[in-house]
C-alpha cells in the first residue's frame, strides 16, 4: 500500500503527547498480576490438557531407542509424540536446528519427545519413565580450537573488508595495540520461559503463545507443520521478555501443536527452565583480535577487527565487527567475520546481536591505545570520529549523528576531568576507585509496519497492529502517536497488540520497533483523518485536530460526528532511506570500586548520553537504555553460560547458575538523550534505544576496572580469579 505523507506535515514538531513521559498505560496489568502470560490464558481453550518436553541427553550422536510403554501406561497419559516415531521437523528460515530432532541428535536438550497427559504433574512423572538409549558420537565444542580454518562470513561488515593496505600501514604505525579479547556463550534468560496453548479446530491451528514476531511465527509454523499460513492464528499480547530468544518460535510451539493433534485436545507447554538454555537459543561466544595503528597525535592509520564466532551451521554467528566501521575513522582497514561449525545449541540473536560483544572488544582496545598514545580516551575516540561518510562507502551519507556530542555532555555531567589517567591510584579506603568511558554504535533500522484503526460512534479510537510489547512500552508508545495524530486525549484510544488477525507490523527485533510500528500507526490515522474530512467535508490534511475536533479556516468540525469508521495504514520506509546509514550513538560512562583485599569489584554510577532522534517516550526510552546498561554490566561482570566441552552443552542452565546482576549490584544509573530528530527514519524523525543501551557500556566497566587495579582482563566475564 503506498502511503503519501501529508505535504508540509509537521505535526511531531509542536507534539503534545508524543515525546512526553507517559507511564506505561499496560503498568497496572503488569503490577496487579493481571496481565495474561501465554501460561495464564486460562480458559482460551476448553478441556486443555499439558504438555512436558523431553530433552536430548546427549549433544550429538543417534537415538538407538525409547521404550514409551511404562510411560503411556501412567496415570492420565493422553497421547506421547515421540523421535523414534516420528519425522524431525522443525526447521524453518528463522532456525537453525529441527526444533524436534527425530533420531539424529543435533544438540543437547532439542526436544526429543512430549508426554501429553491431564496434569502438569502427571506429564512431567511420566516422562520421567521414557528410557531413551543413544549412540553417542563425539562433536566439536570448543570455539578456540574450531576457530582456525572456518571460512570467512559474507555476512554484514565484509562490505568493508579491505580498504587500502591494512598491513603495511599498521607495520609503519609508530603506536599500536595488537590484543585478542574474547566473549562468553550468554544466555537471554528472560523472566517468563517459553510457552504456548496449543488448540487445533480443524484444520486451524491457535497458537497463544509469547513472541517478538507474530508473522515471522506465523510462517515458522505454517512452513514446519506443512499447512497454509491462513490456517495459523498466533496471539501473544503479553510478553514476559524475549531479548531477541522469542524473535522465532521454539520448541514449545511445535510440540505443543504436535501434543495437541495427537491427544485431540489442547495442549499447554511451559517449558521447564532447565531446558531453557540448551533448548532455546544463545549469544555465541567471540574471539575478536583487535589491531590499531596510530600516529603519535592519535590519528588511526590503521585498524582491523577480526572475529570468530560459531554455530550449529556456518551460516550466522556472533558478528563483533559490526560497529567497528561505524565508529572510528582510518584509511587502511581489515574486517573478518568467521563462523565455525560447533554441536552446541544454536545461536542465534540476542540484544544487539554483533555489536554487544563487538564493543566489549573494540571499546577495551581502544582505551589500551589511549593509554599507549598518553592521550585522554575521550579526546582519542573524538579525534577518529568517523563522521560524514562510513569509511569505505563514500556513496552512503549517514543520516544524522552526533558521537562527539554525546562523549563531550558525557564527560562533563560525569566529571571526567577528576579521573586519574594513571591506573591504580584513586583510592578511598579499602577500595579502589576507577572509571571508564566508552562510545556505542547501534544500528537504526525500520521495516514495513501496518495498523488497523476504528472510531467508533463515540469517537473512541482502537488500534489494531500484531505489533508485540516484550515490556519495552510500545502499548504506551502506540497509544501516543494514535492520540496526538487524531488529536485525542491518550484516554480516548484503546490499542490491541500481538494478534496475527491484526495487520502485520514490524514486530519487535533489532531495537526497529518503536520507530517502525509507531510509523504504520501513523500512516492508518492519517487515513483515518482523510476519510474524517470526506464525510465532514473539509481537507483533513489542511486541518489541525486537537481535542477531538477538527479546525480549519475558523471552522471546526466534532470528528466523532463522522460515525463509525475503519481506516487501514501501512508505512514502508525502507525506500525513502536508500543511500542514508541510520545509526544510534552513545557515549557511555562508567565509575567502579575494587576491594584491595578481596577484589569485589562493584559499579557506583553508569551514565549512557544517547543519540537516537526523538524520544516518543523519555521514560519507556529510559527504562531501555538502562535496562541494557544493566544487561552489559552483566556481561562484563558475571554472565558466562559454561561449556562441557567433553559432552557439549551448557552446564550452569538455570537460572541460580547463570549469574545476571541483582538489584545490588546496579547502582543508580543516568540516562540522557540529547534533543537530535533524524528526518530519514520515520515520520516522527524517532529512532529505538531498546539495543543502543547494551551497546559500550561493559567496556566502559571493563575500562573502569582497569583504571581501578591497572590489571588488564581480555577474557570476559572480568572476574576477580582473573585479576587477583
Ligand atoms: Mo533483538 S536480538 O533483534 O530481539
């Protein structure tokens, strides 16, 4: 559907709601419990019947055989699916592995069986009877030994592979680092584990469930289960967190649908958390190798960034490059990406996946260079801005981008000035105090999003989109644009998320949600306003709507006396920035104190300064970025999903052994945006934070760290048995 703004339209500009700190309008569900999860929707479906999921005992090899009778003989078994008798499915373009392996085993803990029975309790007793016997073949493990030989990526970054003569210029460099840091396997370990009722009518599947992507869902499953897509409806209007682990349906999805076709009854999965590690996706771990000459007044001559991931394929992994030539200028670069195949379980996207671990690395880097040239870090990264064009793509113009902005306000409001540049001395008492800076580079994407909107008699708007809310505040986001386009009060619109029958919207990945979503929310209430002005008969356009009337040329008309009407809108504004990189910058900042005698390490203050557009919601917006901050604090600090490279999986998988920071470890932390508006990304000139926020400031802790002890720690997570 083509969408015209309309002309000389400005209407953000003077906005009254959007860009105002609104309290989430879905807060009082949240707080009062009453907020239906995917478990929770009790009474969806009639006569439901529970579903448990048996995991892989082993990481690679065959199944030799399941004895199922003691199981299908306990109490209330209703129906058991299992491998040894049945085809692997599960394999979609938005996974890796069959989500339901048959007799191959591809990693540990893919789902192997489902015992439907009438409890919960009698489905996990019974399954507990199934005795599966495997053969056991050895894999590949371990990402240091894999590394070498894997084949180089074409994935995102080779565009900038080799630009001038990298070798040359970094041998002539008279100041270089030449470091190699590496990043653990990490674990989203969301609050709410997956889950999905499962309800078959016919040919017509219901899946309540909880996903970032209705429609990505809704293919997955029509595409695994082999049937129409028209025949898969997906709901999901409540989402306990995803961070990138429910972008794809898993494994609950299919063998709920699998359960409730063989018991011919409804089926509910949640999935128990220690499958939650190994069954589900992860960040994969990096090796990145980081090689930056420089002239001694700072310059950059030279930098290569060289990354090693792996994965269950060779297809994706872990791209740490991915910001590198975003951030920092130089005439002779080098950017690898290599993908090892390993037999753990699969990776996949978790919160800015590439440039979380990326900075990790480049961000610690470029403090070693700063500290090798004696030149402050802050005045290093500012000196190489890579403004203007991206280095290498000199017909690509960057949107809108204020770094340095972002690094000078940083350093102030941080008092920057009283760090010590000389590391180990700050001390106060027991502890020992540092600090840290770092930048941070998100990519800003959009995609299509489409939005249903109804006036009823009375005037009430409803918004219709199967846009998600995975806690990020796109109800409250939505609501906004909806209120302010129509010019009514945020109390006269009621929106309705997370249903494939609603138009398909961006969904929620790659932090393009609030920017993308907002926009067909947008483009329908503008077509609302059209059809308002054609019964009313006044160009709507032309009009100002302001408290549910509308004004032009002294005459104003009541919009509710247009009646009943539906508009549909659908934005797409993937054209309109061709030629233009659309990024989000920050500058980050951290201050931490280390225990001279025990090594505890705690942070005192975080402050992300952000770049990222118009803020539709400073507060929703804040909630993000220090949500990420915190989520990188973690990284840095304590996350580490620990391999047994004799068998292949994730040892700590629950979540008392997947250390991630409590409300103890987090201090308070500041969060500005500075007043940008970018004109490429949306009609509301907004971009997302929702990734911008995990992006630089771990190395900016880890950058801390070192100014506090003046011991260097390459491999993360930076724990005290490192640098005791
Ligand atoms: Mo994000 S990792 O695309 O949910």
């Amino acid at each position: 559907m083509e969408f015209n703004a309309p002309a000389g339209q400005n209407l953000f500009d003077r906005a009254k709601i959007v860009g105002k700190s609104t309290p989430r309008i879905d807060g009082p569900l949240k707080v009062t419990g009453t907020a239906p999860y995917a478990a929770e929707r009790h009474g969806v479906a009639a006569n439901q019947a529970y579903g448990w999921i048996v995991g892989s005992a082993i990481a690679k090899g065959r199944i030799r055989s399941m004895d199922l009778d003691a199981a299908r003989r306990a109490p209330g078994v209703i129906a058991i699916v299992a491998a040894t008798e049945h085809e692997p499915v599960g394999t979609s373009d938005y996974n890796y592995a069959p989500l339901f392996g048959g007799n191959e085993v591809s990693h540990y803990h893919q789902a192997i069986a489902v015992v439907v029975a009438e409890t919960f309790e009698q489905a996990r007793s019974a399954a507990g009877l199934i005795g599966t016997e495997y053969d056991r073949v050895d894999g590949s493990f371990d990402l240091a030994s894999s590394k070498d030989g894997a084949p180089l990526a074409s994935e995102g970054g080779s565009d900038f592979a080799k630009l001038g003569k990298f070798e040359e210029a970094f041998a002539a460099a008279p100041v270089k680092v030449d470091e190699t840091y590496t990043t653990p396997d990490e674990s989203h370990a969301m609050m709410e584990p997956f889950a999905t009722i499962a309800a078959w009518d016919g040919p017509d599947l219901t899946l309540w469930t909880s996903n970032q992507m209705i429609h990505w869902g809704k293919q997955a499953m029509a595409s695994i289960l082999g049937m129409p897509e028209e025949n898969v409806r997906v709901d999901s209007p409540f989402i306990g967190g995803g961070f990138g682990g429910k972008l794809f349906v898993r494994a609950d999805a299919v063998m709920a649908a699998l359960g409730a076709k063989a018991a011919n009854r409804p089926v509910k999965i949640a999935m128990q958390r220690p499958l939650m590690f190994n069954n589900g996706t992860h960040r994969h771990a990096t090796i990145q190798r980081l090689r930056i000459g420089a002239e001694r007044d700072g310059r950059i001559t030279a930098i290569a960034h060289q990354n090693w991931s792996g994965n269950i394929t060779q297809k994706e992994g872990e791209n740490g490059t991915l910001q590198t030539p975003k951030l920092y200028a130089g005439a002779n670069r080098l950017i690898e990406n290599r993908i090892a195949q390993l037999d753990l379980p699969e990776g996949n996207a978790m919160r800015a996946p590439g440039e979380a671990a990326g900075h990790l690395a480049l961000e610690v880097a470029m403090d070693e260079l700063a500290e090798k040239l004696a030149m402050d870090p802050v005045e290093l990264r500012i000196l190489n801005d890579a403004s203007g064009t991206v280095p290498g793509d000199p017909d690509t113009k960057i949107s809108d981008r204020h770094l340095v902005r972002c690094l000078r306000e940083g350093a102030e409001r941080f008092g920057w000035s009283k760090r010590n540049a000389v590391p180990g001395q700050q001390r106060d008492g027991r502890w020992l105090t540092g600090m840290g800076v770092a930048a941070g580079y998100r990519a800003g994407p959009t995609t299509k999003s489409a939005a249903r909107v109804r006036m009823s008699a009375d005037g009430h708007v409803t918004v219709e989109t199967d846009m998600t809310d995975i806690g990020t505040g796109s109800y409250t986001i939505i609501a906004q644009t909806a209120a302010e386009t129509m010019g009514l009060p945020l109390e006269s619109v009621t929106v309705k998320l997370g249903d494939s029958s609603f138009p398909v919207s961006s969904g929620s990945g790659g932090q393009w949600g609030a920017a993308s979503s907002t926009a067909g929310v947008y483009a329908a209430c503008v077509n609302l306003r059209r059809m308002i002005g054609e019964k009313l008969n006044f160009d709507a356009d032309a009009a100002n709507f302001a408290d549910g009337r509308a004004t032009l040329d002294n005459q104003s008309w009541r919009i509710a006396d247009a009646g009943e009407l539906t508009a549909d809108g659908e934005m797409n504004y993937g054209d309109f920035k061709d030629g233009y990189d659309v990024g989000t910058y920050a500058g980050h900042f951290a201050e931490v104190r280390v225990d001279a005698y025990t090594g505890e390490t705690h942070v005192t203050r975080m402050l992300a300064v952000c770049d990222a557009g118009r803020i539709l919601n400073p507060l929703s917006a804040r909630s993000q970025v220090i949500g990420g901050m915190v989520m990188a604090a973690g990284a840095t600090l304590m996350e580490d999903l620990h391999v047994d490279k004799r068998f292949g999986f994730f040892v700590n998988h629950d979540l008392a052994g997947y250390e991630v920071p409590v409300h103890a470890d987090i201090p308070h932390q500041e969060c500005i945006f500075l007043d940008t508006l970018d004109p490429v990304i949306s009609p509301m000139k907004a971009k997302g934070v929702g990734e911008l926020g995990i992006c630089g400031p771990g190395a900016a802790v880890a950058n801390a760290i070192y100014n506090a002890i003046g011991v260097r720690v390459r491999e993360y997570p930076v724990t005290l048995d490192k640098y005791l």
